[in-house]
C-alpha cells in the first residue's frame, strides 16, 4: 500500500495514514536504496502490512510529523534512508507518545550527540556507514532470507558506487523517474532484477540522460584552487551529470543545481557532506545534497546566465575543510 495521489498532499496523506489497515508505516527515502528497503519490509510484513512513504531529504520533517501526529495503535513506524534532520528527537517522542514503535535504520553519518538524542526516545537506531539503508534493513528484518540478501548486494552496488553489478545501474537509472517506483519494488519482492518494463524505461532514460548531461557541461563553470570544482544547472539525472563531467573534465567536486538553487554534490574527496550541511543539507561523504536558497532575482540570473554568486560561498567551503 502507498498513499493516494491528491493535489492535497497534507490532508490527503494525513486522512490516508488514519485510515490504514497495515501495521506498519515504512517512511523512505525516494530512490533505489529506498525501494530496495521498502521490497525487504514487504518481504518480512507482507505486502498488505506495509504502508509505504516516500519522501525526499527536504520533506522529511514535515512527513515525520504529519505521520507522529496519527494515533499509532501499537503500529510500527519503520524509517529508512534518511538521516537526522534537526529536531527529530522531539518528533520520534510524539509519535511515542501517540502509540507508535519507532524503529530507524540508516548509513548516512550521524553525530555522536544527534545518535544519543534518537536513541534515548526510538525503540531501535541502527546506523551503520558501511552499507546501504537496504543492507542494514536486509540484515534486521531478513536475516535468512537469501532474495534479502541478493536485493541488498545489488543496490549497494549502486549506492554505495561500486559499480560492480550491471543491474544496479539500470535499477538506478530506471528509479530517476518515480513513476517506475512501485514496479520495480514489485519485481524485487519476487527476484526479478529486469523486465520488459524496465528495459524499456532504461533506454528510454539513457538516450534522455545523454543529451540533458551535454547540455549541463555545456553551461558548467569551473573554478577553485584546492579542489577543481564544477557547477552546472540540472536538466535531470544529477547523479549520472556530475560523473560524467568528471569524466570529461576530470573535476574532482561537482555541484549540479537546480532552477530553485537545491543543487546535489559529489565529490572525489570525502567531504560532500561537510560541504552540504553549511547549506541546510545532508548526505554521504561522496555524494549529499543542499540548498542555497535563492531570491527571486537569484533565480531569474540563475537561469539566465547559469552564474551565481553562491559559487564563491561554496568553494571557500570546501577549500577550509
């Protein structure tokens, strides 16, 4: 079960969870490691006791309260694939308080202050760095189960850039469009790594993605003295943009970025999520996402002549750490 679509996304999600009839609540994050979480929580609760939200980074906190808010009934809320966002302890202790067990499970870095915080109000917080959020799931709710095990061995091939599987790379890029979500979920519940749908999907996607990573190399700037750093506007595929361009221009961070100044980072050395935190973000070492909240004229110029003066402020970042 996943929640209804509605132009009303609060009321409708809200009035959606009240209603539910699984037992647990799964709230994810919106890409392959999420979908290969949420597969092992079907795959341990059934596929009618999960009752699945997928949320980005930004939306988190507003979908953690929405749901701490619900009467839980002893149901289990189940969050993966997300990190801390500030202020979590005192959501995780409403929902608490309104009859939900929490359980977290997550392998982005935490700080040893943000872990005791969760720790002291959820039923469980199991971080670990050196997996994916479908391997630490795999490893709690499956155990024994060997498709667990398969599921988590190719989307942390994926996710963790190990590029070793050729069907991780696919399942990732088909998950760029999140239409394809639910099917893909579905063929991993029973095994299935690649399908007619998904052939079709990925071809589709790449011959997309290779004109939309020219055109952003194409208005990329390059800049800094410590590291060689790109910022380029985001057409689509930011993961898949910024490896290109560092093929092409063997820079060593790349700030792909968005019309509304969300931009997503990757970076050779381990400081992606450094840099994101300065800018209301989060991620991994290599790879995070932030914001540099532009103003209107800021993304009138963005747009216009893809600078910004928000450049600088990111590089002097990167260069101090």
């Amino acid at each position: 079960m996943s929640p209804p679509n509605t132009p009303d996304t609060d009321t409708g999600l809200a009035s959606a969870v009240k209603s539910r009839t699984a037992k647990v609540v799964h709230l994810t994050h919106n890409d392959l490691d999420a979908v290969g979480a949420d597969a092992i929580h079907r795959m341990r609760y059934g596929t009618d006791g999960v009752f699945t939200i997928w949320s980005s980074v930004g939306k988190f906190p507003m979908l953690l309260a929405l749901v701490a808010a619900c009467e839980g009934k002893g149901d289990l809320l189940s969050i993966s694939d997300l990190g801390y966002p500030r202020d979590a302890e005192s959501l995780v202790a409403r929902a608490r308080q309104n009859g939900w067990k929490v359980e977290w499970r997550d392998h982005h870095r935490w700080r040893e202050d943000e872990k005791a915080r969760i720790e002291k109000e959820a039923d469980l917080l199991h971080i670990d760095t050196e997996t994916c959020g479908t391997g630490i799931v795999a490893r709690d709710l499956a155990p024994d189960n060997p498709l667990a095990r398969e599921v988590a061995k190719v989307v942390c091939d994926y996710d963790l850039w190990k590029h070793a599987d050729p069907r991780s790379a696919v399942l990732g890029q088909v998950l760029q469009r999140k239409a394809n979500r639910d099917h893909v979920r579905d063929c991993l519940i029973n095994g299935i790594f690649s399908d007619e749908h998904i052939e079709r999907e990925y071809a589709d996607i790449k011959a997309e993605m290779t004109a939309m990573m020219q055109r952003s190399l194409n208005h990329a700037t390059f800049t800094g003295t410590k590291y060689r750093v790109a910022f380029a506007p985001m057409y689509g595929y930011p993961s898949e943009t910024a490896h290109f361009i560092r093929d092409q221009r063997q820079t060593e961070i790349e700030v792909i970025i968005g019309r509304d100044g969300k931009f997503s980072i990757r970076s050779v050395p381990p400081i992606s999520h450094l840099i994101a935190r300065e800018f209301g973000g989060g991620g991994h070492p290599n790879a995070a996402g932030g914001s540099f909240n532009f103003t209107v004229i800021e993304r009138f110029t963005w747009w216009l002549f893809k600078k910004s003066r928000h450049f600088t402020e990111l590089v002097d970042v990167a260069e101090k750490l």
